[in-house]
C-alpha cells in the first residue's frame, strides 16, 4: 500500500487539478459542456488507483482529514461576498427558487420509492436513493444509514449510502453544464463573456476595485474566512442539541454574511476577488479529493439495482432543472446558470452547484444573482425543508413507520 502524507495528499490533488484544467481546456466534448475540472481529474485518479489496485496489487490512501475543514473554509468565503444589497434584487428568483424546489423533494422521493418497489427492495431504500443521499449528501447518509441499520436491519445500508452520495456528487457535476449549455443554445441567451451577447442578454458585472489584489488583501480575506470557520465551529456546538439538526456549513455562511454586510460599517473592508479566488481554491481541492478517494469497487459491488435508480433520478433532476426550474426562473441567462446549480445540488450538494456555476461563468460571464441566491437556498433552506419531507414520508406505515 502507497500511504501519502497529509502534504502529498495536497500535492497529488492540485495536480489532478491542473491534469483535470488541461482536459477540459483541451477535449472539446468536457469545454462545451463546462464540466468542472475537479470532476474530470477526480474521476482519472480515481480509475487509475483502482486499475492498480484490481491489476497491479497496489493500492494507495490519501490522507484527507483537511477536507471538511476545506468544504467550511468554502463556505465561509461565499458568506464573505454575500452582497445583501443583491439579494434583495435577487427576491423574487429566491421565491420562485423555493417555489421550484419543494416539490422536486417530494418528487424525487416518490421517484426513489417508485423505482425500489419496481426492484423489489426495501421502500426505506427508495429513500436512500432519494433526497436522503442525492441532496442530503454524505452527512445525512450516514445519519439516516445508521438510523436504518439500528431499527431495520438492513444489510450493507452504508456502503450503499455512500455509494449514492458519492456517484451523486459525480452526476450532478457531469449533468448540470450540458443541462445550461443545452438551455442557452436553446433560447439563444448570452453572458458577458460570450460573442453573440447583446444587451438584452448581458448581466451586469458587479463594481470592481480598479487596484489588483495584493498580497495584502489575501491575508485579510484569509483572516476572516478562518474567523467565519472559529465562530461557526462555536455556533453549530451551541446548537448541537437542537430538535432540527443544522449543517456546520450554515454557520460559517451566516457568520461570513455578517463579517460582510456589518464590517463595512466599522471601517473593514474586503477585497472580493480574494476571497473568490481562495473559496475557489478550497473548493476545488474538496471536490478533487472526494472524487480521488470514490471506490469503485464498491461502486462495482453495488451496481444493478443503485445504478438504474441512480439513472433514472439523473434523468429527472435533469428534465426537472431544463422544464420547471427554468421556467419558473424567467428564463433568462441566470436562470440557465440556476437550473444548472440546481442539478448540482438535487443530486450532489451545493458545492456542487456552485462548482457548476463557477464552469459556467468562466466561460460565458458573471451571474451574481445566481451565486446569492443558490448558496442561501443551498445552506439555509434546503436540509430544513428535506428534513421534514423526511420525517414526514418515514412515519408512513408503508415506508418506514419509524
């Protein structure tokens, strides 16, 4: 076995990275979707270690503690450039947002429960191929696994659980740029960036500073992106007990949206572009070592009935993004780079979505709006309303009646 060291791990990352740019820039099939690069070099490493590990005998372990810390370090940043002026531009698209995603989790449930009893599987299984993995993510997998395990001794629930959420994480980055891309060709939209923009199209970019980013304003957008990730940490263990269980992400946004909404008036001031560019960083280096450690033997092991539901979820999240969540969004630039986002977290999670769009505008121009409202959505909102789906689909005697 290769162990790498907490700095190799980080060095084997950055270079799947660069591995996973190159192919994007490079392969023209992954630039006109917008594939996000650490998707691309994640899922390589991730073939190449198994290759080695089935053919060659040689397995090998990353070391990627640093992970979580990684994913609040993210969030914490987008709370940093939370500009709560926009946000209440972005009102209406917030609503319509909500309006769109409260049946898609009731939906993708009854698409989870459909197809287990198609298969012939427990219906708490459909649940697990549904929001509990696919927006829920890997903490809420693990939670209701454990939970499923205890009091209905379901066999490998787990491994399945994380299987889901991890190959959720794959679609939702692979499906949510051909979904944009299709819409934009569709009704002929446009961002800043692209050609054939004309002024009914443009977004308007947010006001820059003229000066570049100096090392200066690095360290002080460093500085309170770890203060966001301190009083987070604090906030989620005062609340640790409560009835509804909150994210720790959700913490670290709120903490970051106060930093930068009230700092101003006491004379602080932050250079956004800083803190974009190190909440990206920390981004992509979470996605690159999600995808780097997914075990595809597991995946092989759990093929069959997962993967066909997995497709078949897939395919709606898909037509649900291009058909409603479009429409209700006024179907303009932003709300393709929405529907994009929106793939990303009905299947993966809002680093996803935000990875998602962060491929989109580098290609096509900014979409402000958009990364106001999908963060809030995706940290404020999402797992209470999945909670209560939830709770309120297991106490059925049918499902769970737990």
């Amino acid at each position: 076995m290769i162990s790498l060291s907490p700095v190799q791990s980080l060095l084997a990352c950055c270079l799947v990275l660069v591995i996973g740019r190159v192919l994007t820039t490079n392969i023209g099939i992954l630039r006109r979707y917008s594939i996000p690069d650490p998707i691309v070099g994640g899922l390589l490493f991730a073939i190449l270690a198994y290759a080695l590990a089935n053919w060659g005998g040689v397995s090998v372990s990353l070391e990627t503690s640093i992970r979580p810390t990684l994913l609040l370090l993210f969030f914490g940043c987008i709370g940093l450039t939370a500009n709560l002026k926009l946000l209440a531009k972005g009102g209406p698209r917030l609503i319509a947002f909500l309006l769109a995603l409260i049946p898609f989790l009731i939906l993708q449930n009854a698409v989870g429960l459909g197809m287990a009893w198609l298969l012939d599987m427990h219906p708490l299984m459909g649940l697990l191929g549904g929001t509990i993995t696919l927006v829920g993510g890997h903490g809420t997998g693990a939670a209701y696994a454990t939970r499923f395990a205890d009091f209905n001794n379901i066999q490998d629930v787990m491994a399945l659980a994380m299987t889901s959420a991890t190959l959720g994480l794959v679609l939702g980055g692979v499906v949510g740029g051909p979904v944009a891309e299709w819409l934009m060709r569709r009704h002929k939209l446009a961002g800043s960036l692209d050609p054939r923009a004309d002024t009914g199209n443009k977004v308007p970019d947010l006001a820059e500073p003229t000066e570049p980013a100096t090392a200066g304003s690095f360290i002080v957008s460093m500085t309170a992106a770890f203060v966001c990730l301190v009083v987070g940490g604090y906030l989620a263990m005062l609340v640790e007990g409560a009835p509804v269980s909150l994210p720790n992400f959700l913490w670290c946004l709120a903490t970051g949206v106060l930093i930068r909404n009230g700092g101003a008036r006491l004379g602080l001031k932050l250079d956004d572009r800083a803190t974009e560019i190190i909440g990206t960083i920390a981004l992509s280096l979470f996605l690159g070592m999600t995808m780097m450690t997914l075990d595809l033997s597991s995946v092989a092991r759990l093929a069959g009935p997962l993967a066909l539901m997995l497709i078949v979820q897939t395919l709606f999240c898909a037509l649900y993004a291009a058909w409603v969540v479009f429409r209700l969004l006024k179907r303009d630039y932003e709300a393709a780079i929405m529907s994009a986002a929106f793939c990303g977290f009905g299947l993966g999670a809002t680093a996803t979505a935000i990875a998602n769009m962060q491929a989109l505008t580098r290609r096509h121009g900014p979409a402000p709006e958009a990364f106001i409202v999908v963060p809030v959505t995706g940290a404020f909102l999402v797992d209470i309303l999945n909670v209560i789906v939830l709770t309120s689909l297991i106490s059925l005697p049918f499902v769970g009646g737990m």
